[in-house]
C-alpha cells in the first residue's frame, strides 16, 4: 500500500478542536442544549405536505443543473421584490444543495492555488476548509469584543494585500449575531471595489434580523458585478434537513459554478426543490411568527446573560448570542465541560469558531423558552458557584 | 392585538419580568397593563390546557356536539332562548350559527346516559326549542390550535456548528 493514501490537502487541514467535546454532548442524555446551529421550529407543514404530494405525484427525477425553472422563478421574484435585485433565471441563479455546496463550488470556481481569501473570525466552521480544498489560502481578519465583533473599514483595509483575490461575508453571522447596516456595508463595500475583490456573501441569516433592515449585499453600488449571493431554506423556513439552497451573481461566475456543480453534484434532490417553491409561494405567516419568536428569545438572553454576569453585546440577527465568560477565569473549553457535566447544559465553546473566540461561548436560542429559562437558571447556579 | 396578550395567550406562566425582558418595556408598566386587561376583562383566566385523551378525568367523560333549531322570540332574537340554555353547567360552549341550525353547543357530562337525559329532560322540552341532533365525541385530534397526541420529540443533534 502506498504510504501517502490520504492528499496532503485533506492531511494538512486542521481537525476541529473540539470534536470530544461535541461527541461528550452526544453521549449524554438529559442535556438541555443551547448547542444547536439550526431551528427548534419544524418544517411549516404546508411546506412539507407539498414536497409529500410531489413524491405522491412521481417528481423523483433529476432536475435541470441549475434547478426547476419554476423555483428559480420564485428566487428571482422573491430578490426582486424584498431587495429590487435583477437576477435572470437563465444564466445567473444555482439551486445548490445548502448554502454549503454554495461556498465550496464559489471557492472552486473562483480561486486559482495560492490566492487569498479573507475572512472573519470568529466565524462559522467551513469557511477557511472550504478556501483549503479549492487550493485558496485562508486570512483571517481578526475580530474583537472591543468593536463588537464587527468588521470596520479600517481593519478591512489594514488586510487587504496584493494576493487577496476575496472576501467572504456572512451577516447576521454565525455564532456572533453580528450583522450590519447597510451605512455600515456600504463603507465596507467602497474598499472592496477600490482594492478590486470578489465578494462572497452568505445571508443564510439574513430574514432572522432585528434592529433594522437586512441590506443584500449586491444591492450596494458597484457590488453586483463582483458579488456572490449565497442564500438558503434552513433558517428562514426551518428546512435545514432539506439541503436546499441558491446561489445568484454575474453570468460568468455563475456559469463556472454550474460547471463544476453539474459534475459533482447534478442537481439538488427534486422534492427538496418542491418544497422550496412552496416555503417561497406559500404562506409567509408560520415563517413571520417565527422570527417574531426569535426577537423575543433574543431579548430575554441577552437581558439574562448580562444579569448573571456574562457580558454580551446585542447580536442584531441569527440566533446566536456570543457573551463573554472571562469574569469565570476559565477557558472555553473548561467552562462548556464543567457546565456541562454540574449542570447538563450544553453551549459551544467560542475556540470552536477560531482562536478570537477563547474567553467566549455560543449560546444558540433555537430553543422553547421553557428550555431557555430552565437553562439560564442552571447557569446562573454553575455561576455562582464557580465563578464569584 | 398588544403583544403582552400575546405572549401570554400562548404561555400563561411566563411572568411580568419575563414579559418586561422580551418587550424591552418596564416591569411597571407590565404589571399595570396586566391588571388593567384583566379588571377590563381582555384577560378573563388562566389554566393549563389538559390533554383528556390521555388524562383520566374523575369518572369518564362524555362530550357531544348539539345542533339546537331555536324559534327567534320578537325583539329578542335568539339571545334569551340562548341564555336560558347556556346558563346550564353541562353547556361548555354555546355559538349562533347561520346555516341549517341555529345554535351549536358543545354540553359535557360524565357518561352517555347524563348528557342524553339533559338533552330529553332539560333542552328539549324547552319553549322555543323546536328541534336537537346530538353528536357524540369519539375522539379528540386538535384542540385551541394544539395537536392532542403526545408531544414529539426533538429531533435535532444536540449540539451543531
């Protein structure tokens, strides 16, 4: 047997460093977890009696590389009418299989060995993987507590270096709940098209947003032609199980996309795509009661954390919170372990999302407010006892 | 509808300071709407919702649906006929309808033979009561909007990026 089976790529990438503790969570039971990257909400049901229906009809084909035309119709509608975007449905949306497949096959299509990409960290896990295995070279821009884990103008231009070829965005952002307004993109945006980068922007979060408007970002000037719009079904309809997602940006970017989207994946699953169309022409009333709930819950975390000594900036979108447990004087790691074993609450720890996150802890609220509050009060028992 | 009514028509547990926290508003104002919704009756009780399907209730217990044909009286209409036959414990609910009935009421007792005989002894013969068909519950699927089997479980990994 050759000695080198595995690619030096796959070799070289770090493992999470937090798999045991993650696979701790897993194997014990009677946790209230506050650990979960997805809905607590199911699939609306006329959402999922609709792709049931399509399976009872026979829609179990494959499906046009780029998607049903009818759903990249409901897209193309649905951009026009919440942001004004133009997107022909011929030649400049990808169904994808989630938001995912959508950062993977954009990195492929756009990074030749050795470009940069920058991103923002703490951030959601993929992303730097992603940049890896399409031969790209992740930076990370630092973000800190101070500035409210946003990214400024300054510290954007302070990165950018001649081998930057991208940026990756993602607000509201996973696991921070920072998002911006659209003053502030617009800002960000100006030094994006003088220093000439691509920009991919995943908005999976971007209907979960609170204080404001959610801006998109190939809505701002000049930042249509060198966007790559990644959005999905997860968050907003609760269908993170569906693996179903889209990708809109200039007909060359998205032609390169498909190509490799058509030899690797073919097309995302039909019935995941029956199901889109209806979250997309359906009833809005399950979903809007849904965000209303999360606006709620957010309230009441951020007021709780900051009673019980965790302090946290407000996040504006998501479902995430991000306090800070350095007043505990234990790591990440050790405060999720310990809190999880006294008091059977899972949170995760902010290492997992990068070193930016040490001295921090995600707290998801995908979760019935009788969970929440059951959990906030063990905390602040693990508290007393721990930390003061 | 104001969003303390809200909160609290699908969770009656969760307190003021809770309310206070998740409308940003102040608990003392919280408190004095709370109070004045319930003086003005917007607010007319609190109770858990029991699932009798599950639940045994002391002795069993029969519900039944009861299309009622009511003569209008003059100037009265249907609401004193109405009154009359609501007033009884046994009625839960009582609506006016349009279509081929007039009332609908919805009357609870502990076995067949109890809601039976309120219906021969007391509903029936009742002066401008001109004719009933009663229905028997057999069984109960959805109810104020909540599905009456058990709850599901969640089905999500305990813990995800």
């Amino acid at each position: 047997m050759k000695k080198n089976i595995v690619s030096n790529v796959v070799q070289n990438m770090k493992p999470s460093g937090i798999r045991a503790f993650f696979d701790l969570v897993l194997g014990m039971k009677d946790v209230i977890s506050l650990g979960v990257g997805e809905p607590d909400f199911v699939t609306p049901w006329h959402i999922r009696e609709s792709s049931i229906y399509s399976i009872e009809e026979g829609y179990t084909s494959y499906t046009s590389n780029k998607g049903l035309v009818k759903l990249r119709t409901y897209i193309a509608q649905d951009l026009k009418k919440r942001f004004g975007l133009d997107y022909d449905l011929n030649d400049e949306i990808l169904v994808t299989v989630g938001v995912s497949e959508g950062v993977d096959v954009a990195m492929r299509a756009l990074l030749n060995p050795g470009e940069k990409v920058l991103i923002c960290s703490p951030c959601y896990v993929s992303y730097g993987p992603m940049v890896e295995l399409a031969g790209g070279v992740p930076r990370y821009i630092s973000l800190t507590e101070k500035e409210g884990f946003k990214l400024t103008p300054k510290l954007l231009e302070k990165n950018i270096t001649p081998d930057v070829k991208a940026i990756m965005l993602n607000y509201p952002g996973n696991p921070t709940g920072v998002s911006y307004t659209k003053k502030e993109l617009k800002d960000l945006c100006k030094i994006i098209v003088k220093k000439d980068l691509l920009v991919i922007s995943d908005e999976v979060y971007g209907d979960l947003t609170y204080d404001f408007n959610h801006t998109a970002f190939p809505t701002l000037i000049n930042a249509r032609e060198r966007t790559v719009y990644l959005n999905g079904f997860s968050k907003t309809y609760a269908m993170t199980g569906w693996r179903v997602g889209y990708v809109c940006g200039p007909k060359e970017i998205i032609a390169a996309m498909t190509k490799i989207h058509q030899y690797t994946i073919m097309c995302a699953p039909i019935m995941s795509q029956m199901a889109a169309c209806e979250a997309l022409s359906g009833s809005r009333k399950p979903i809007d009661e849904m965000i209303h709930e999360y606006h709620r819950r957010r309230e009441f975390v951020v007021d709780r954390l900051n009673e019980m000594g965790l302090k946290c900036h407000k996040p504006q979108g998501a479902f995430y919170a991000f306090p800070s447990i350095k007043s505990c004087g234990l790591t990440s790691v050790d405060f999720a372990s310990k809190l999880l074993k006294e008091k059977r609450v899972a949170v995760v720890p902010g290492t997992a999302f990068g070193p930016e996150g040490e001295g921090f802890i995600r707290i998801s609220y995908a979760s019935s407010f009788d969970h929440l509050k059951e959990a906030f009060d063990r905390m602040e028992e693990f508290i007393n006892n721990r930390c003061r | 509808m104001d969003e303390i009514l809200e909160i609290l028509q699908k969770d009656a547990r969760i307190t003021p300071q809770e309310i206070a926290k998740m409308t940003k508003g102040k608990l003392s104002d919280v408190k004095k709407k709370i109070r004045r919704y319930e003086k003005e009756g917007l607010i007319l009780g609190y109770k858990a919702i029991i699932n009798k399907e599950v639940v045994e209730v002391k002795g069993s217990e029969v519900r039944a649906l009861i299309e009622v044909k009511v003569a209008p009286q003059k100037d009265l209409g249907f609401d004193k006929v109405a009154e009359r036959i609501y007033s009884f414990p046994e009625v839960v609910s009582c609506y006016l309808l349009s279509g081929g009935y007039d009332l609908l009421l919805v009357v609870e007792g502990k076995d067949l033979k109890t809601v039976a005989r309120f219906v021969a002894e007391k509903l029936s013969p009742m002066e401008h009561v001109r004719g009933t068909v009663t229905h028997f519950l057999l069984k109960k699927y959805k109810e104020d909007g909540i599905n009456l089997k058990s709850k599901d479980e969640d089905k999500r990994l305990a813990i995800s990026y």
